[in-house]
C-alpha cells in the first residue's frame, strides 16, 4: 500500500524496517499501518494518526522483543 503524503510514506518506510526485523509481526504491522491510513481517510488528522501509529510500532518492537 503507498500513500502521496511523505509523513505516511515515512511511517511505511519505518513499517518496512520493522517488519524487516521481525518479520514474524507483519500481520501486525500491517494492521496498524491500515488502521492509521483508514483513520486518515475518515478525517482524522494525519499528523495525529502518525503519531499514534508510530508509536504503536515502537511500543510492538519494545515489548515482544523483550519478551
């Protein structure tokens, strides 16, 4: 999935990175990123929803890789 905005294609590149990583957490990452882009689409504001996403993926990589 691409997106014409560089903050969404920012947070795809860094959703790209994660799951390069982690690949057994795609289905999650993909989730969220989906989730932010929908979000967006409905009118949330973007920036916002980028935010929140972002750090969903942060907080993905810090607790499972803890565990």
């Amino acid at each position: 999935m691409t997106y014409k905005n560089p903050v969404i294609e920012e947070l795809q590149a860094f959703g790209d990175e994660v799951i390069k990583k982690h690949p057994h957490y795609k289905d999650e990452v993909v989730g969220l990123l989906e989730l932010c882009i929908s979000e967006i689409e409905e009118g949330s504001a973007c920036q916002h929803e980028v935010n929140l996403c972002w750090h969903d993926l942060e907080e993905l990589m810090n607790t499972k890789t803890k565990i």
